[in-house]
C-alpha cells in the first residue's frame, strides 16, 4: 500500500516552563543533555535511569530525579505525565566487550522504546527522541578498516549487528509508525560513538577511548607502561565528543523536516584505534608497549559517518576534534581515578 505523506502542523514553541522528560540520565549522554538543557533555562526536567540516583554521573541542580526501570510499562506512563517533549536514551548497552557479549540483554532494551513511545504518546507529548545507533548500519559494509563512511541509506538491505544493532533497527520502525500511523512527532539519531567527561570509564561497559585513557593512567602509575589493545589495532571509527551530541539532539528534535527520518549524529574524523592510542600517549607524555588480544571482541573493521545528510539539513555538523575531546576526556578520568585512590565514590559504569 503507498504510503500517504502526513501533513506537518507547526508547534507552539516550547516553553521553559514546559515539562521535559530524559530517560537514562543516571548515565552519560542523557546526564549531560539534561545538564544542557538545564543551561539553557528549562526549569521543569524530569530526568529518570533505574540506577539508584547516588549512583548518578550527574546530578543537575532543580532537576527532578526519579529511580524507575522503564522497561516496565507501568513506569513508562508515569514518567511522561505532563510531558511535552521525551527524551529517550535509556538501553542496556555499553562499549564492545558488552555488547558483543551480552546480546540477550540488548535485545531486551527494545522493551524501553515500545512502552516509552505508547506512553509518550497516550501522554501527548508533542515530540520524542530516540537515540539510535550506528550499530544499526549492515555490517557488510563495514569489513575493511578503509571503510566509506555510511550514509543513511545504508542501514538497508539490513544487517545489523546482532543484538544491540537490531534492537536500534526495529526500534527505529517503531518510531516512524507512530508518526505515520498516530501523528506523533519522532526523532532519530544514529550515534556514533560518544565519548567524553562524565561517561563511564570502567568497570566492562567503557567504550574506547575512555578505556584508554583509563589503561595509559592505570600504567604510569604503576609505572608499567604497558597496554593491551583489542584486536590489531587497525580497526577504524569516528568518535563524537558529547559537548556535539547533545547539541545535536537539540538540533535534530527541533526540526520538523526530520521527522520520522533517521539521521548520522557522530564526527567524521576517522581513525585507527593504534592512532586513537597515539593521541592519548601524546596526551600523557608517555609511550607504552602495545600488546594485541585478538580474541577479544573488536566489533566491525571500520566505520565512519558520512555527514552530507545532516549538514544540509541543520548546516551544522559535530566538529570537536578528537584531540581536543580527548585531553578534556583524560583529564577528567585521571581525577576520577584520583578520588577513588582516596576513597570517594566515583561512577564507573
């Protein structure tokens, strides 16, 4: 059946008065959008992770914290009563040596998104966000580490990672349907790879850079200068600093010709993972023997995000390099790593 394109009705601006709804603020990317959004003058957020909120990266000053699981339905409802916008980056994933091994519990995230967009919706909130991922892209585009960066369009003929990727997928056709189908305004951005302050470090769910910053900190101390990396080191990505992805979920959620449409939220400064180890050497004043597991999971050879769709629709596209991110990223987890010698409690993952 041809599918009837659904008229666009201009919203009423929202207003800093207007209740905002973040699931997974206990975590990384969704701590800090709802520390953005607060920065920017909204003084009702209602910010949500199952985490206890001690355990919290951050806690934003007049931000109503709230411990609830939202897989569960009942949660769902509650947490977007009154909710004119929803944010929702709430998931059980982590880097690849969680996601790759925990595939069952991924897979599972999909129940987040099915009961947050109902609720979303039998709420009328005017607009909600889900953060996809570049996991999402079929992975056969993605086995040689000189990769062409992925444009939206890749994700079909699917092939997506298995677990986490697949999760992203589906969940994604559940936004576009409730647009089509409902008329509620839905948003999606597949992130690639985010990094930076206030993100989880250690602990088994640390993506890589912060992994090695972590490692290179861990060995000048012990003054053993030594890192393992997964797999050869030659592996590609691009990585985004978190100070760009929030922006863009700003961005992306404020546009209504990208309703329903999945878009590339990531950098496309690509490099080797050996490179990314360069970086944070050169960050530390040191140089480390490198050793190579290559039993361990090393996800897909390269990826990369191809950036032309996102640029002439905002005219903007994330641009902190990645050394810049990178000192304020290591910098940051050396004073984490601080704390915790002494004692104090730090969020790890």
């Amino acid at each position: 059946m041809k599918e009837t394109k659904r008229h666009v009705v201009k919203d009423t601006p929202i207003k800093k008065d207007d209740l905002i709804v973040i699931t997974g603020a206990g975590g990384f990317i969704a701590g800090n959008l709802a520390l953005y959004f607060h920065k920017k003058g909204f003084t009702r957020i209602r910010a949500v992770d199952k985490k206890p909120v001690n355990e919290w990266y951050l806690h934003v000053p007049g931000v109503e914290n709230i411990c609830l699981d939202v897989s569960q339905e009942v949660n769902c409802h509650r947490v977007c009563e009154g909710a004119i916008e929803v944010y929702n980056l709430a998931a059980d994933m982590g880097g690849m040596g969680f996601i790759e091994r925990f595939r069952v519990e991924c897979l599972r995230s999909i129940l987040i998104n099915t009961h947050m967009v109902e609720a979303a919706y039998k709420a009328g909130a005017r607009r909600y966000f889900y953060s996809s991922s570049a996991c999402a892209y079929n992975t056969l585009l993605q086995q040689d580490p000189n990769v062409r960066a992925l444009k939206e369009s890749d994700a079909y003929p699917a092939m997506s990672e298995r677990g986490y990727g697949w999760e992203k997928l589906v969940s994604e056709m559940f936004c576009q349907e409730y647009w089509h189908e409902r008329g509620m305004k839905t948003f999606i951005a597949r992130f690639h790879n985010v990094y930076g302050p206030h993100g989880t470090w250690d602990g088994g769910r640390e993506k890589a850079p912060a992994a090695i910053c972590r490692k290179i900190i861990e060995g000048v101390e012990k003054k053993k200068l030594d890192i393992t990396i997964w797999g050869n080191g030659d592996q590609t990505r691009s990585f985004m600093f978190i100070d760009d992805c929030v922006k863009g979920i700003d961005m992306i959620t404020h546009c209504d010709d990208l309703i329903a449409t999945p878009i590339n939220l990531g950098s496309s400064e690509l490099v080797s993972i050996n490179t990314l180890v360069s970086k944070v050497e050169k960050i530390a004043a040191v140089k480390m023997k490198r050793h190579y597991d290559l039993e361990a999971p090393q996800g897909v050879a390269g990826r990369n995000s191809d950036n032309t769709f996102i640029k002439k629709m905002l005219k903007w596209e994330p641009s902190t390099s990645l050394d810049k991110g990178l000192a304020a990223t290591y910098t940051w987890i050396k004073g984490q790593h601080e704390k915790r010698k002494k004692g104090e409690r730090v969020g790890v993952g």
